[in-house]
C-alpha cells in the first residue's frame, strides 16, 4: 500500500472564520480523507509540529508527499528542506499544489524563481487535458471546469516539464501550465495548480481523480537507490603499456 504524508502550514485556516468554513479541519484533513478513501495509507503534517511534522522516521516511510504552503514558506527551516530534497533524490514522490510553487522545496528542485503572474477575482477556470494518455489524466474527460478559482498566469518561471498534462485557462483570458511533471534524481514530482484556500477546489471530484491519479505515478519504484562514488572493475583490466 502506497504510504501518503499530506503536508499543510495550516496557518489560513487557523487565522481566518471565511477560510476555516471552507476547510474546517485543514486543507491537509480534506485531501488525507480523499486519499484514504481511495485505498492510500495516509497521515498528516503541519508547520508548527516539531520538525515540522517531518521528522527522518515520518519521511523514510513516505512513498509520496503532498505540499501545501502559501503565507508561511519562509518559516519552513532549510534542514527540513534538506532532508525532503534528498528523500527525493532517493525515490521519494513529491506533489506540489497551488502556492506550493514558491516553497522552498519546489524552488530548490526547479533551479529558478517559480515566479508567475496572480490575481484574486473568483473567476473561471477550464483545465484542459494536453497529454490525454498521461496516467495523470486517466478517467478524466477533455476538460475540468471550476466555477471560481485564483488565477495564475503565464510566464511560468520553471524549467521546461517532462510532461504537460493539464492547461489552465482563466475567465479573465490568462493561461497557465497548470499540470506539470518533472524527474529529478529517483523522484517523480508534480505540480498541480488549483487549489486556493477560499474555494472549495479540493471537495471537486475531478481535482481528488488527478491527485489521487498524482500519487500513484509519483509512487516510487520499488529498486535500490544506485551506488555512487568510487567503483571497482566488474572485468579485468588489461594493463597500457606507457599509461
């Protein structure tokens, strides 16, 4: 069984009436409960637990964690940032949603500023499904609409993705690459865009199919990290004569 830690700064929902009716016990409640019922062992971290909630035993029986932040990323200490990125590197699958993009840890997976245009408005989104056959988009239609969501705009400031599965397209005219994957060292990550803490993105059925879909394709393959470093001859080595 593919093991599941949802991590949420769960700082909205203890700060504001409008966001905790939306998400009463936490936006990581909410997606651990999908998660679980879709057959994943699931469990919790947040922010303000000691080490974050993701100590070296929580993160070495992690198959795929998922990422939630937005107003607190710079409280998040570079040596749980470390101990993620290498959990990653070993095989570890990552899924980034919503604001995410400015976490540390995406930032320092990606190289780049994952900066993008935003704004406010309740508008409109239609995501669309650009790789129809990525397991990610697997029993889902054309398009998912969402009556209101943040919007975030192109340009995207992230390196060029080894899949494009989801284009979001904003009532106000903007795009966005709003489904994307990446591999870095043994780890799969994916970056999902909806998800704003004020609507309900992740009550949607459609939005719970891709991340579950998600974590089953960042799920890590079961094969021993490589060996790096210094190695010895697997045959013999004929001796040069002037070398």
């Amino acid at each position: 069984m593919t093991r599941v830690t949802v991590w949420n700064e769960y700082r909205h929902e203890l700060q504001e009436e409008r966001i905790r009716q939306v998400y009463p016990q936490g936006i990581h409640a909410q997606i651990a409960g999908f998660l679980q019922e879709a057959g994943f062992d699931t469990a919790t971290a947040t922010l303000d637990e000691p080490e974050h909630g993701l100590t070296e035993e929580v993160l070495n029986n992690t198959d795929v964690l998922v990422w939630w932040g937005h107003i607190a990323h710079q409280e998040v200490s570079d040596e749980i940032v470390n101990r993620v990125y290498n959990r990653v590197l070993q095989g570890m699958g990552l899924i980034v949603l919503h604001s995410g993009h400015m976490s540390k840890i995406f930032m320092k997976l990606m190289g780049t500023s994952c900066d993008l245009k935003w704004r406010e408005a309740g508008e409109k989104e239609r995501l669309w499904v650009m790789d129809p056959s990525h397991p990610i988009a697997e029993g889902i239609g054309e398009y998912i609409d969402l009556e209101q969501e943040e919007m975030y705009g192109a340009h995207f400031d992230v390196p060029a993705p080894e899949s494009l599965v989801f284009v979001g397209w904003f009532e106000g005219g903007n795009v966005f690459p709003s489904g994307s994957t990446y591999r870095r060292g043994s780890g799969k990550i994916f970056y999902f865009q909806p998800g704003h803490e004020s609507h309900p993105t992740y009550y949607h059925k459609e939005i719970q199919r891709v991340i579950i879909n998600g974590v089953n394709w960042c799920a890590p393959t079961r094969r021993d990290y490589p060996v790096y470093g210094h190695s010895q001859a697997l045959e013999p080595i004929r001796e040069k004569v002037g070398v």
